[in-house]
C-alpha cells in the first residue's frame, strides 16, 4: 500500500499548508491552558484536546469525550510524503496517566466517530483509566476489543439513537468520512463485522484501523448542544431539524458539493462554529497547534455561507463556554 496523505482526502494541498502555530481567536470565554474546568448549572464547556478530541463538560460536572486521542505519535501525514500505512501504533500510557490520575480529565461517555488511528487508538487504554462507557459501531467495538478495551464498557450504535443520561443526552447520526480523488476513495476503508463471534487479531499499524462506518453526535445539556462530525463529509438528511448551539466542523471537504454552506444551513446556522481536525498531530497535544492547511479556508467559508456564526478558534487545551 503506498503512503497515504491526509490532506489529498481533506482537499487541501501541500501549497497551501501554513507553517505558523494559532492561538485563541473570537472566544467568548477561554481559560489558560491546563485550567481547570469552571462548575457551572447550566450551560456547556468545551476543551479542546486536539485533532478532533473533545471534551464536553454538562452541569453537575459530567463528562463526555469525543475521539480522545492523547498519544499523537508521529505519522508524517500532512507531509508531502504522507503516512506509512505500516506505521506501529503506540499509545503513550504515561501520557494519560499523568492527564487521568491527576483528576483533569475524566469520562463518563467516550464517544467514537470513525476507526482511524488518529479517533480511535487511545480509547481503549482511556476506557480502563476513566471507566467511561464507550460508544461506536460494531467494527469500533471489534477494533477496541482486540486492543484490549473493557468489553463490559462498549455499547454498540449505529446512528439513529437518542440517548437520556443524568444531565445530557446524545444523539447519534449516521455520517460519512473524507473522501477524495476521481473514485471518492474513504482511507483505510473497510469494515470488521462480528462483534461479539468474531475475535480479531491485535491491530498492529495504522492500517490496521479501519474507517468501520462513521458517525457523529450531538450532546446537549444545560440548555445547550455541540454536534461535532469526525470527517468533512455528512448526510444532510440526518440534520433535519437539529439547531445546535455549536458545530465542530472538520477543515477540509474540498470534494464535497458546497460542503460548509449545505452543513451550515441544514444546521440551521449554528450561533458558534469551531474548527476541529485542523492541526498537525505529529507536533505534541503540550504545543501550540499547527494548522496543517486548512483553517483558513474552513474560516473564509464558513464567513461567506453563515456571516452572523462566530468562528471561534481554540488552542491546544484550552476550554470555551456556551
């Protein structure tokens, strides 16, 4: 298999990628890095813990995460050569240790959009740490069980599920993953069925994590919802009648018809837009993000199709409350 390049499946090019680090922009309320989270009664706050990790924090003081990827071993995907699809995974166990055992980041519901490596090879290790239930599709499920997840901690969905817990809810929406090229390729595709019969081998590379289906989800409490899309693709018939306070928009979409004008207004123009899969993961989560090439352009669309949304760009860390 040849070296795969993320941002041919994102749209951008390699031209086009900025070699500056961003801060925080238009935030109506950001903390410093490493801050603890505020204690509010209603309402939402967000971290941002790279890529499109996320962590959404509901009163009562409830947590919920979002394809938590913490390790941000290096792959070279957004250099000119791509990843080496026989990249090893790693998982960087310290790491989370220090971030779990510390009380700064806890779980109750991990929430897994696709199988890529760059969603999904944290969670299992995050799942025994937090004791959080884990949500995803069954090749998700298959995948993180052969990586050693709790299975008495993985719930399988498939989109279309409401779900009620104390203080929140999710809704679960089919969606689509990135595609490129002249066949609308998905990378890394494929799907492990048999969940539950069928005992895979240990992934051992990148490759290894296929894309499984994708989904995304929209979590509200406090009066507030955050619907957040792990790829630039959707399913516009899945955002009917969905308002959400804020919409987690993945940069790139290049091959997608009128990708953020179409999302933006089946979301009914959402009051908050946040970039999410916009930095550079070969550079470390304790670093100042790196925009691989596309958060410009994801900023200029998304000023064109929703004027009155505020874009609202977080650093590495930092937290924004709605």
């Amino acid at each position: 298999m040849t070296n795969f390049d993320r941002r041919g499946f994102l749209g951008m090019g390699v031209g086009t990628a900025l070699a500056g680090t961003m801060g925080v922009t238009n935030a109506d309320s950001v903390e410093a890095a490493g801050a603890a989270s505020p204690s509010v009664q209603d309402g939402l706050t967000l971290r941002w813990w790279g890529n499109n990790g996320w962590e959404i924090q509901v009163p009562g003081g409830k947590r919920v995460l979002i394809d938590p990827w913490l390790t941000r071993f290096k792959t070279g995907t957004y250099s000119k050569q791509g990843a080496d699809p026989k990249t090893p995974l790693t998982v960087d166990k310290a790491l989370i240790d220090r971030y779990v055992d510390s009380g700064e980041l806890r779980a109750d519901h991990i929430l897994v959009t696709h199988g890529h490596y760059d969603h999904l090879a944290d969670v299992p290790y995050l799942a025994k740490k937090t004791g959080a239930t884990v949500l995803g599709t069954e090749t998700h499920l298959n995948l993180m069980a052969a990586l050693g997840a709790p299975e008495d901690q993985l719930a399988v969905v498939t989109g279309g599920e409401y779900l009620k817990f104390e203080g929140y809810t999710i809704r679960v929406l089919r969606s689509l993953h990135s595609a490129s090229g002249a066949r609308a390729a998905v990378p890394f595709p494929g799907t492990r069925p048999g969940y539950g019969a069928v005992e895979l081998p240990k992934p051992k590379a990148i490759q290894d994590l296929v894309e499984g289906g994708t989904l995304a989800y929209q979590v509200t409490g406090g009066g507030r919802s955050v619907l957040d899309f792990g790829g630039s693709n959707f399913i516009e018939s899945e955002l009917t009648g969905l308002r959400p306070d804020v919409v987690l928009l993945p940069a790139g979409g290049g091959s997608v018809v009128d990708y953020v004008a179409r999302l933006l207004r089946a979301t009914g123009h959402p009051r908050h837009v946040m970039p999410t899969h916009w930095d550079d993961f070969d550079y470390p989560l304790t670093e100042p993000a790196r925009d691989w090439g596309g958060l410009e352009t994801l900023r200029e669309a998304v000023a064109t199709a929703s004027p009155r949304s505020k874009f609202v760009v977080l650093d590495h860390l930092r937290t924004f409350r709605i």
